[in-house]
C-alpha cells in the first residue's frame, strides 16, 4: 500500500476505481476482493471501531475467538500484497458529493486526516460506504467497566460463554422482548431491566413471565464486578440482583454525516437501503455492512457483504449483468 497522501484542495485530487469508507471487515473485505479485480482503492479509516472494547469474537470461520483488533491487523497486512490499495488511518470523511465527469468518475470526497493542515480531495468511479454504526450505551455509571468482557451487546456472537448463568438484558428500546426471547435460548435464568423506561407493556411482560422471563423496571443505581466481570445490578432503592453476564443494547445510529449531501434512499431510522447485492439507490454508491440496514452484528456476516458488494460493483463497472 501507497504512503503518498491525497491532494490538497488547490491540486489536482487523486482518482480511484472505488473509494471505501471505513476499514472494518465489511471495508477490509471489499478492499481484497477489489484489489483482486485490479481495481484502485482507497480505504479511509476514522480508527474507532465499535467493537474496540470486545476482547474476543466469536463464528468467524478459522478465528473463532479472535481478538477483533487482530482480525483488522490481520487483514491489512494481507492487503499489502495488492500495490492498487491504499490505506489512509485516522482519516474522515468530511463530505461526498456526487459529480458528472466524461471519464466516468461519480464521486468527488473531502477528506481529513488528523494531525494534517487542511482537507484533502479524492474522485473516485465508485463508492462503498462501510462506516457500520454509532452507539450509545445506556447512562449506567459502571457499564463501560464490564463491556465486551461479560456484557454484551450480540447474543449470537457472545452467549454461547455466558450459557446457563444467571443473565441481564439492559436496555431502553421497545425491541427488548424479542431479544430476551432470543437470549433465553442459552439461560433460564433471565432477568430484564428496562431502567425505568416504558419500553415493556404488560401483555409482553405477561409473555416473556411465561417463559420464565422476570421484568425489572425500577431504574439502576449502578452494576458490581470486578476486573470486567459482573456480578450483581444494583437498583436505585438498593436492591441487588446478582448475574453472572448478559447483554445490552445499546442505541445505534449510522455513522453517514458525510452523505448530507447526496439524496440516497434511507429507512425510517436512517440506515441506507441496498438491494441484495449492496447497490443503493444512487448509482455507484454501495453499502455493506451494519451502515445498511443491519441484520446480524457479525463479522462474518460484515465480511460476505463487503465481498458481496466487491464482486456486483466490479460487473456495474464494466457493464456486465449476470445472476449473482
């Protein structure tokens, strides 16, 4: 990979095949198989992923149990075996703006670097947006001290090591029964706290009471633990329920500031919409990822999109249509 940056403003920018927004594994995967295709790519990569606080994960074919920090290492040092991809870290994506040019470029992106002088300009043919989701865990003083280490936030990435403990599921969010259903496939021992947020009507608590479910809703005090492991949630009038591990769910938004600029189609809570093959309602604009509207939160499934969405954009761009 390249070190040489992008162009200032008063030059003349850098043109690429695809520019990738994000360096997680959707955009990581998307970069090999681009580069595979010999395509010219730029990775820009904010460097804060959301899975930074999880020590270990998990269904991902030959590294289950990886360290996600790993995995990225491990895929950026593969990477430099492709001379057609560049890596810019710390980098943001400041706006993307849609452009009309003979030669078939499509997008024009200002960018940032921290640490640099000003914003930089690259064109780009393509585009694939990659940049998964913003959260924001519930106002819980300790939570940040047991998160990714025995709470949460994927129960198909985590809970197989918390099976048959006693659990929490934390949260404010009106999705909270259909995850407890799910949670209480490894645990009968399962225990809501909704925080005091009206997120739990009556006939789903009745519901998830028959399946040995309990709702708590007086509002947290603060949770107990040590070195990452919790032990108990503490509620506001002092009462201590002890658990062994659970989840949380966090408020998630799609980090796609950057695009205030381009009418792409969006759902009603902001993802983009793509069809099955990652293609936007833009042309040349494609998403993989949780930046789409998100389905299961795993790195895998990140992964086979970003390849997905790799294999579909290099057919756009050379007019090829076939069944995949």
């Amino acid at each position: 990979m390249g070190d040489r940056e992008p162009h200032t403003a008063d030059a003349a920018p850098d043109v690429f095949d695809v520019l990738i927004v994000g360096g997680g594994p959707a955009g990581l995967s998307a970069a090999l198989n681009l580069a595979r295709a010999r395509a010219t790519v730029l990775v820009i990569d904010a460097g804060r992923p959301r899975n930074a606080a999880t020590l270990r994960s998990h269904g991902f074919l030959t590294r289950d149990g990886i360290s996600p920090l790993e995995l990225r290492k491990l895929a950026r040092a593969e990477l430099t075996a492709y001379p057609t991809v560049r890596m810019l870290d710390r980098t943001n994506a400041i706006a993307l703006s849609q452009v009309d040019a003979a030669d078939g470029i499509r997008f024009s992106a200002t960018i940032s670097s921290h640490g640099s002088g000003e914003p930089a300009t690259v064109v780009a043919r393509s585009a694939v947006v990659a940049t998964g989701l913003r959260e924001t865990l519930p106002a819980i003083p300790s939570l940040r001290g047991f998160y990714g280490m025995s709470l949460f936030s994927c129960a198909a990435c985590d809970a197989w090591e918390l099976q048959d403990r006693p659990l929490a599921l934390i949260g404010e969010t009106p999705d909270l029964p259909t995850r407890a259903r799910l949670i209480a496939r490894w645990t009968d021992d399962l225990t809501v706290f909704t925080n005091g947020a009206v997120v739990v009507d009556t006939v789903e608590e009745a519901e998830l009471a028959a399946s040995g479910i309990v709702v708590e809703r007086r509002r947290i005090d603060d949770l107990e633990g040590d070195r990452g492991s919790v032990s108990a949630v503490r509620l506001a009038d002092g009462t201590r329920i002890a658990i062994e591990g659970g989840f949380v769910r966090p408020h998630w938004d799609p980090a796609l500031e950057f695009l205030a600029g381009i009418g792409v189609d969006r759902d009603h809570e902001g993802h983009l919409l793509v069809d099955r093959s990652g293609r936007t309602s833009v042309a040349g604009l494609y998403a993989a990822g949780d930046a789409a509207a998100p389905g299961p939160q795993q790195l895998i499934v990140a992964a086979g999109q970003g390849a997905r969405a790799a294999a579909v954009l290099i057919h756009d761009l050379v007019g090829v249509r076939t069944a995949h």
